[in-house]
C-alpha cells in the first residue's frame, strides 16, 4: 500500500496546476496519468490559445504543456507514474490502480480527480462505419501520430472545436467539404470562424446529419436542413462524398471515481452532463476529494489551470502545510478565475456552476 498526503488522478492542465501548487507548499504528491504522456489535451494542440495572459494567451497548447512540465520536474516531492489508471477509490479511502500489467493500491490523505472529459457523439444510421471520428481523436491521429484521417471530411459542429479541428485538417492537407451546425448560430468564436470561412470552407447552420453510408468504410453523409423546432425538413437532404466524418458535438465530464466515491452529483447541461457539487476550493461533499477541470464543468484549459491551482492550495492547506505567501496564491487564483468568467461568453458555465456550488470555503 502506497501512502502520500495528496493523490492527484490526470495529469492535463488542472492535475498539472495541482501537483504544482501542493508540492509547493510542501506536500508530497503522487501524480497518476493513464497516458503514457502527459498534458491531456494540450499535447495534441497546436494552435494558439485564447483567454488571458496570465494563462499562456497566445501559446501554443502543446508549449504550455511544456511549460507546466518544466516546472514540475524542479520538485523534488512530486512522484509521477505515467501508464497508471486510477479504477477505483473505495469507503476505506484506498485508490485502486492499474500500471501495466500490474495492479498496486494508493492510500492518499486527499484526493484531487482531474480526469478531464469524454467526447460526445451522436445517433444516425451507420455511424459505427470506420472513418467516424470524434474530433479530439482526429487531432490525436494527426497531431500527436502524424497520421492523416482522411482524403475528404465532413465537419460536425461550429463550436470552438468543430471549428479549430476543422483548420487543423486543412494545415494537414485534408479537404473539409463543410462544417454542419444544427443550432441555427454559429457558435465558435468569429476570430476562428471567419478564418476558416476565408479558407473557403462553408458553415451550413440549422443542418444536422440524416445518415452516414458506406460498405466496409464510410464513403458519404447525407444532411439536411432541420426547421426552429429541430425536426429534418424533408426534400432538403444533401449528399457529400466524404472518407472522414468528424463529430465536435461536445464533451462529458468523466466522473466515475466521484459517482463510485459517493459525491452529490447533479445534471447540469451548461456544464456537459453530471458534475460534482463543490465549494469555492473545488471540495466536493466527500471530505477529501477535491476536483479541478472538465470533471467539475467542461470549460477552457485557461480555468482548468486556475482550478487545478486552487484545489492543490486548499488540499495541501487542509493537510496543514502552510507558505508564507499562501494567502496571496489564494486570493489570486480566485481572482483569476473571477475575471476569467466574468466574459460573456462564460455567462453558460457560470449559470452552470450556480447550481452546484456549495458554502463554506478555506
Ligand atoms: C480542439 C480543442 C481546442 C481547444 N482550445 C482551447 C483554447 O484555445 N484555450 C483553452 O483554454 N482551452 C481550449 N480547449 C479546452 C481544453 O483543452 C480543456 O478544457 C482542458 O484540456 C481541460 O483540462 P483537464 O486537465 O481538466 O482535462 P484533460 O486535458 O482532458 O486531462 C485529463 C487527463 O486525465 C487523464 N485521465 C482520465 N481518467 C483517468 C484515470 N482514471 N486515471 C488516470 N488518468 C486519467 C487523461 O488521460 C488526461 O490526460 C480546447 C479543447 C479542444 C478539444
């Protein structure tokens, strides 16, 4: 049984921040990252990211991984096993994980779960047929393999991420016939859409898909136009001939540990599904779990980190270890994290976020 004072499962940007902040103050932290690198999805970004300076505004995703990198091999009280799955986190507060082929047991005084999210997908006839790809395993296959996913790709979904993959498959040579939004706006930000409007590719909205065809491998979608209630207008069916069909229909918070560790969970769908009640300090109602990132709201890199920052505070200040400059870190990534949301465009997640907070923080 392996004993440290604070556990942290996923090493993407908010598990990154965590490990970060609790070693600095002192605790000892084991970093758990089932891939075999890490980053989450910031290794597979190559273009430059939004949001605020304090937050790499204006770097590249995969850079900023780097960055977060660097730091952490500078302490000394971070463990890191890569490979390494949390399965499960049981009453007696013992975390069960699987390296390889082995299987070891974790008894951390705290636990921080930064999982991340899962892709969305959606139901039409065919969509099993090789060539279907959610778009965060698109920009894995090209950006992290090299691999190229296909000739020819219909794109689904204008948000930021149906809309940046969609770049990012021209940068690779692909072809992109059109990106199809069901919502009758396009929900990206105008920077990116008018890029890759520019580019030539058109953004049909109020589309959705009626079916995918094909034998052993996708080789065409048919769309259709879809009226203000969402039902498919018949007669309005188009056909293109595509090898590659990319789903950007967005994300799910990957919240089993917290469903298994018993957490009141709750259905918010500005926040991507089922999320985690919480305090200010990311606590959730398990007394020493906290969470940080897409687990407790699907939102930005830029807030995952804030969040990470702020729960490896509270845990390692909940085990007593203190620094002298901990209540200025404190109030700063409130701040931070304040201003972040206080954009418009975070009007959704914070509506979100109203319904599972709870009081009581450091
Ligand atoms: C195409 C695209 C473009 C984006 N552009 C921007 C942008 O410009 N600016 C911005 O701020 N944000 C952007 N984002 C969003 C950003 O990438 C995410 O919000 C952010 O990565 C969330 O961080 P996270 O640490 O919560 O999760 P992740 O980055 O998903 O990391 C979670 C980690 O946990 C690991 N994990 C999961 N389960 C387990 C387990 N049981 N055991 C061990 N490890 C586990 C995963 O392997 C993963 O490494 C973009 C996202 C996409 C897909």
């Amino acid at each position: 049984m392996r004993q440290t004072d604070i556990a942290i499962v996923g090493a993407g940007p908010a598990g990154l921040m965590a490990a970060i902040q609790a070693a600095e103050m002192g605790a000892q932290v084991l970093l758990l990252e089932r891939a075999n690198e890490l980053g989450g999805q910031l290794i597979k970004q190559t273009h430059k990211f939004f949001g605020s300076r304090e937050e790499y505004a204006g770097e590249r995703g995969f850079e900023i991984a780097h960055k977060l990198m660097d730091q952490l091999v500078q302490l000394s009280n971070v463990t890191v096993w890569k490979n390494a799955t949390a399965l499960g986190y049981y009453p007696d507060g013992v975390l069960s994980v699987k390296q390889g082929n082995s299987f070891c047991l974790v008894k951390p005084k705290k636990l921080i779960v930064a999982t991340g999210a899962s892709e969305k997908t959606l139901a039409f006839p065919n969509n099993d047929l090789p060539g279907i790809y959610g778009a965060g395993a698109v920009q894995t296959l090209m950006n992290v393999y090299g691999v190229k996913p296909a000739d020819r790709v219909l794109m689904v979904g204008a948000g930021n991420i149906g809309v940046i993959v969609a770049y990012q498959l021209l940068q690779a040579g692909v072809e992109v016939a059109a990106i199809i939004e069901a919502a009758p706006k396009i929900g990206a930000y105008w920077v990116h859409a008018s890029k890759i409007q520019r580019c030539g590719v058109p953004i049909l909205t109020g589309h959705t898909i009626k079916k995918a065809y094909g034998t052993d491998r996708l080789s065409g979608v048919t769309v259709c136009r879809l009226d203000e209630k969402w039902n498919q207008i018949p007669g309005t069916e188009q056909d293109f001939a595509v090898d590659g069909l990319c789903l950007a229909v967005g994300l799910s918070p990957l919240t089993e540990l917290l469903w298994q560790a018993g957490c009141k969970m709750e259905f918010v769908p500005e926040l991507g599904g089922y999320v985690p009640w919480r305090n200010a300090d990311l606590l959730t109602t398990h007394h020493n779990i906290y969470v940080a990132g897409d687990v407790a709201g699907v939102e930005e890199a830029s807030a995952a980190m804030v969040e990470g920052k702020l729960a490896g505070l509270a845990a390692a200040f909940a085990l007593r270890y203190q620094s002298e400059n901990f209540a200025a870190l404190y109030h700063e990534a409130k701040s931070q994290l304040n201003a972040l949301r206080s954009a418009p465009v975070s009007a959704k997640v914070c509506n979100g976020l109203c319904k599972v907070m709870l009081g009581e923080a450091v």
